[in-house]
C-alpha cells in the first residue's frame, strides 16, 4: 500500500482520487479507512519531524535558545483544518499574503493563529493584520478575515 501512495502523493489531486478509488475496491472500505487513519498519523509525525529539525538548525546553526526555538508559529493538520474553515467565505484576493484567513498561508495553516482567530471571534476582542504596522510595530488595522468573520456573525 505504501508503495501505491508514494506515487499518488507526486499526482495532482485528479489522479489520486482515482488511484484512491482503485485502492478501495481492491482493499474493501474497512481497510481504507484504517489506512486513512494510519495516513493522519504519518503525516503528523512528517510534521513533527519538521518541527524539529528547523529547532535543531535554529539552536546550532543560529545560536537560538532551544526556549526560544520551539516558541515558533509551526503550522500542524490540525492548525490547516482550522485555516480551512477561517478561509471559508473570505474573498483571498483581500487577504494580505500572511492572512490567517488565506487558505494555505503559515498563519492560515498554524494552530496558534488559527486558535486566536476563533477565540478574538468568540469575544469582542480585535485580531489585527500583522502586515500594516506603524512606525513602532503596532497593527493599525483589523484582519480583512476576521472583519469578514465578524458580519458574518451579525447578520446570522
């Protein structure tokens, strides 16, 4: 089976439906969901692996704290599920480049951005785009997202 998905991961979406579609029948929907599963946990591992390695380049190759280090904004599937439900009904053309709410960006795809996003959506609190600052580094906006977010709620 592995080997069957090596090659789907190179393909575009299209084809690895349908290689998808021949594993099942041949392997039965018992055994591709249990594949599916095993699937979510390699790939949380390869993201874990990620993590790690760029902490280990960050602490000897640039001298960082290791504290400093695992404090980075590491994107996660869960954090891209998040950003897949933040990206819904935004206009992405309006999103700044590092949006939370632009599908597949860092911040769309980091569980402690998305995170914040619903908890400022939960409250009255503000989420602010992090690419207009003023001269002393303070946003002077709010998030296009999140103000798209915000009349969604309203109008609801």
């Amino acid at each position: 089976m592995a080997k069957d998905l090596m090659g789907a991961v190179q393909f575009p979406n299209d084809i690895r439906l349908e290689v998808l579609q021949a594993m099942q029948r041949r392997l039965g929907s018992d055994a591709t969901l249990a594949l599916f599963s095993q699937f979510i946990g390699m790939a949380n591992s390869v993201v874990a692996n990620c993590h790690e390695a760029l902490e280990v380049f960050l602490i000897v190759e640039k001298g960082w704290h290791p504290h400093e280090a695992e404090k980075l904004n590491f994107p996660t599937l869960f954090g891209a599920l998040n950003g897949i439900k933040l990206a819904q009904g935004v206009n992405q053309q309006k999103t700044c480049h590092g949006c939370a709410c632009r599908l597949g960006s860092l911040a769309n795809q980091s569980p402690a951005t998305t995170c914040d996003v619903d908890y400022c959506l939960a409250g009255d609190d503000k989420f602010w785009c992090h690419e207009e600052l003023n001269d002393d580094g303070t946003p002077t906006k709010r998030c296009i997202g999140f103000q798209t977010h915000l009349k969604k709620r309203e109008t609801a």
